[in-house]
C-alpha cells in the first residue's frame, strides 16, 4: 500500500512538471526569441533553434535606444493604471460601504444595478458609449478610456462582502464619540479595508494595464496610445517592427512577473475575487 | 451663513450618507450603463448619420439576415459551448490532482501555472500567432514535423483555426480556473474522505460523490463566466488574425462583426441591432440561470 501510494505520487509529479512546462512554453519561446533578429523571425518563423552563438540584447538596445514611441506606451499604460486604480479604488470603496453598512431606500434596486453591469459584457455598448465619449469631447484623452469604468462593480461587490463581515458597533461607538458618518467612513473604515485593498488594487490593476479593445478605441494619436495598442499595431505582416515587437512584449511581462513573485497571494486572491460569490 | 449649515446638517446626516456614498455608482450607472443601453436600443431601429438620425423600423434587423451574421452567431455560440466544455472539467480534474495529499509542492505549481493570467490578451495574442504562423519552421509546425506530418497553415481552415483560439483559450485560463477550484475544494472537510475511503469508496467514487457535487458552486461560477466570456469573445481572434479579418471569416464572432459594422463601416444603426441581439441572448442565459439556481435552492 505504501510503496504504491509512492509511485502514484511520483507519477502525480511528473505529470504536473509536464503541465507546468507546456503552460511555460509559449513565454520561454518568445523569450529566446527577443534575443534574435526579428528578420530572423521573419524567415524561419517563432520557434527554439536559437543559434546561441549570435544571440545579443540588440532587441533590448533599440528598444531603450529611445527611437521609437515604446516608453512611451509604457508611460502612458503606467499613468492610466495608476491613476485607475487611485480612483476605482476609492469610489468603489465608498460605495461598497455605502451598500454594507446603511440601510436605505431603494438600496436592493441600487444593488440590483450593480449586480446587472457585472452581468452584461461591456461589448455590448461598445458603439453608443463610442459615441457618448465623442459627444462629451474625451476622445483621444485617458478619460475616455477612464471614466465609463472609474466604478468597477465587481470592486463594489467584493468590498460589499468584505466590510459585511465588520461589525456595525463600530460605527455607533464612533456616533456616540462624535465622529461624522464621513469620519467614520475616512478615519476607521479605509484603515480596516487595507487588506482589501492590495486584492482589489491588483485585479484592478491587472485590468487597467492588461485593456486592449477599449483603449483602441478611444486614442488616437501614435504618441497617446497605451502599450497594449502600441505592441498591437507593430504586428505588420511584413515583420519590420518584429525587434520591438518580441522584445517589447517580454518586457511588458517582467514587471508584472516580479511583482507577482513578490505579492502572489494577493495576485491569486484579487484575479479570483469573483469567486467568493460561489 | 445659517443656510449653509443647514445644507451641512442635511448631508452629514445618517439618512443622506448612504446615498452620498453610492452617488458615485449611481452617476456612473447612469451616463455610461443605462444611457447607452437605451441609446444603443433607439439607435437600432434608425438610420444614424452623424447626428441626424432616421427612424427605419425593423430594417436594420432584416438587413441582419446574411450569412455571415449567421456565421458569426454560430461561431460565437460554438466557442461559447466548447470552451465552458474545456474550461470546466479540465481545471476541475488539475485542481483535485493539485490537492491530493500524495502531491509536493503545491505552491509551486499552482503558481506557475497561474502565469499565463498575467499576461495581455495582446502579448498572448502576439505569441499563439506566431507560434501558429504558416512558415515551415513556425513552432507548431515543427511539432507536426516531429510526428512526421506536412505543415500546414494552422489561421485559415475551420478545423485548425479552432485549434488555435482553444488552446489560446486554455492556455490563459486554465489557471485562474483551477485556483477557483482549489479554493472551493478547500472548503470541503477532509473528514468525509476519510469516512468515505473507511467504507471502501474508491477515490473515483470519492471524486464522484464527494468532490463533485460539493464544487458545484463554483462550477455554476466558472461556468457563468466562461458562458459570458465565450459569447463576447473578440480580442483574442482580433489579435490572432491581426485585426477582424479572417479568412472566409472562420474567426468572425458576434462582437466583431458589431465592431465590422458599427465601428470599421460606421453602420451605427446596424452595429447597435446586433448589439441588442447580444444583449438579449445574455439576458435569456441570465433568466434561464437564475431560475435553474432558484429551483436547486429549493430542492436543497
């Protein structure tokens, strides 16, 4: 019994170091191919017969050589997530307060509201939100990316769930000490949702800087777009920008790969967040 | 002065906060959910240039009528029931195997396989293209190759085509899937296991009557989202066929040919009728969900 509860563990382990190295294949593959000549890519096409003998970081030169509008993006993505993240976390935060400790009118139709924006895919309005960005004159602006989605439900929903579990005494014993419902709101209860909030700060980050079909849309100018537009429209059939292109999608990952070596759990915890409604 | 501060009273107090707290939501809501849900309804029965608009009735729907409408619907319904297919029972089966007291280093590889997730559909995109590029020495050709077989040009027949959206699709999210699995695995107690395996059950009988009705909360969540990611799936076959252009439109879905038509073609009118057809295969999915949670509720 023993010795085979060895060999089924053995095997288990085999089989997942299988898995682990299909799931890692398509990033070593692009990895070793940042660091050949796009031409190459070109011609012989994405794969592993790397000649280590003429493999350099010339990729990796051009790309911090400053000629071209790479940083750029990467400015761009990096201000619009930030800023989005500020933003979301802090309205949604309000919100999902406002739904977990308040009782009010309407508050099951206002909760119902959310439950349907989480519901619809954002493709649906794709068009007449196109053209409500034109009408009110943020085409071409990170508002226009930001704005439709500076609330983001599923934050309301998961800060909801979080702050239910915070007993309301608290807030009375604030009343009673004078505290404002806003105090209350500013002094204790942001302190009390920080664990929440690097879990939610990450899935909404995640989002902002990972976004391709809305940012598209809205920007415009070479100079405004954000780098998964950018990485996007060096894709040319004739493979011109392919140095760029490979490299800088590898270093589109890294910051995001060291950030996740160090928080993972709050990775895993703020990318299933959706979860906790099961 | 004095009336100041009674404008401050009344929104310091206990009754007014709440709103003041959701307000955010509400506005949102408002100018950029409910707006153009109803704008995007008026605007599908119009003729819409620039702004003048035309009442045309029902025209836009008929003109909805061709096969390529049809080819899209199909594909998108297609992708949608195939990967709730995949993306179900395969992080299901990984997670129970990553859980099993017979496994090391667990961290691990639930980390690793968690990577794919972080990456954009952009760079994904941009790798499974070229891996399943049409030149001979392009990765999945030099895998057929190995098995002795002709490459081939994976982006332009159906079979193939399929192929690569799929495994796109499992390569990104098996892993956000499995960790969904492994927390609702978690919650199960380790007691029933052993009880179980007292009485003689198999580990199949195990996974069978333990293991797979106790997940079925989270498998009515992956499979809520994977029902509507699949049906509004675009970026990825965007990006695979570098832009919405597939050959005899194998990769066409129902959001790329709205984004065809409303956004490429500037057919608003048109663009916004799909829209509404999207919308309201969501809200029968939804309806028929809920009534079937409802009706598992009750029987519980």
């Amino acid at each position: 019994m023993q010795k085979k509860n060895k060999v089924f563990s053995v095997l288990l382990f085999i089989f997942f170091i299988l898995v682990v190295a299909v799931t890692m294949l398509p990033l070593i593959l692009l990895l070793v191919s940042s660091f050949r000549p796009g031409s190459d890519l070109m011609r012989f096409g994405l794969n592993f017969d790397v000649n280590w003998a003429t493999a350099n970081v010339d990729n990796y030169k051009l790309l911090f050589s400053g000629q071209n509008n790479y940083f750029n993006w990467y400015k761009n993505s990096l201000l619009i997530t930030v800023i989005q993240v500020v933003l979301a976390l802090f309205l949604s935060a309000c919100v999902g307060y406002g739904f977990a400790m308040y009782n009010f009118r309407f508050k099951n139709v206002a909760f119902a509201c959310v439950l349907l924006v989480m519901m619809i895919p954002t493709e649906v309005i794709i068009l007449p939100l196109y053209r409500l960005i034109i009408g009110m004159g943020i085409m071409d602006s990170m508002w226009g990316i930001m704005l439709p989605y500076i609330v983001a439900p599923m934050l309301i929903f998961f800060f909801r769930q979080y702050l239910s579990g915070i007993s309301k005494e608290f807030l009375d014993a604030a009343r009673v000490d004078g505290c404002t419902e806003y105090g209350i709101f500013f002094r204790i209860m942001i302190p009390l949702m920080k664990p929440s909030f690097a879990a939610m700060g990450i899935y909404q980050g995640m989002s902002s800087w990972n976004n391709f079909l809305w940012p598209m849309i809205v920007m415009r100018s070479q100079s405004k777009i954000t780098l998964p537009v950018g990485l996007q429209s060096l894709m040319s059939p004739y493979g011109n920008n392919y140095d760029i292109l490979i490299a800088g999608s590898c270093f589109a990952i890294i910051p995001i790969l060291i950030l996740f070596v160090c928080f993972q759990s709050y990775f895993i915890e703020g990318m299933t967040a959706g979860g906790v409604k099961g | 002065m004095e009336k100041k501060s009674v404008f401050k009273r009344f929104l310091y107090s206990q009754k007014v906060a709440p709103y003041v707290f959701i307000l955010p939501f509400i506005l949102t809501f408002l100018i950029f959910f409910a707006y153009p849900i109803v704008s995007t309804i008026a605007m599908s029965f119009q003729k819409v240039a620039g702004d003048n608009t035309t009442f045309v009735g029902l025209k836009n729907y008929k003109m909805l009528m061709n096969p390529v409408f049809y080819k899209s619907l199909k594909n998108s319904i297609f992708y949608m029931i195939v990967s709730c297919a995949l993306m179900i029972p395969i992080p299901m089966i990984l997670a129970t195997m990553l859980n099993s007291r017979h496994m090391r280093a667990k961290g691990f590889f639930r980390s690793m396989m968690f990577v794919p997730a972080l990456t954009s559909v952009v760079v994904a995109g941009v790798v499974f293209r070229l891996m399943f590029g049409e030149l001979e020495g392009s990765f999945m050709n030099q895998v057929l190759e190995f098995f002795g077989k002709d490459p081939v040009i994976w982006l332009r027949k159906p079979l193939t085509v399929w192929l690569a959206l799929f495994v796109l699709c499992l390569w990104r999210w098996t892993g956000v899937n499995m960790m969904y699995y492994l927390s609702g695995l978690q919650q199960i107690s380790g007691d029933l296991y052993e009880s179980a395996s007292i009485d003689g059950a198999s580990s199949v009988q195990q996974f069978r009557f333990i293991t797979l009705p106790l997940l079925k909360p989270t498998t009515i969540y992956v499979l809520t989202i994977s029902i509507f990611g699949g049906l509004a799936m675009f970026t990825e076959s965007y990006l695979l066929f570098n832009g919405n252009k597939s050959p005899n439109n194998v990769g066409t879905t129902i959001v790329g040919y709205l984004y065809r038509m409303g956004m490429e073609q500037n057919n608003i009118g048109i663009g916004s009728a799909i829209g509404v057809l999207l919308l309201v295969i969501v809200m029968v999915i939804n309806v028929i969900q809920l009534g079937l949670n409802g009706t598992f509720k009750k029987g519980e």
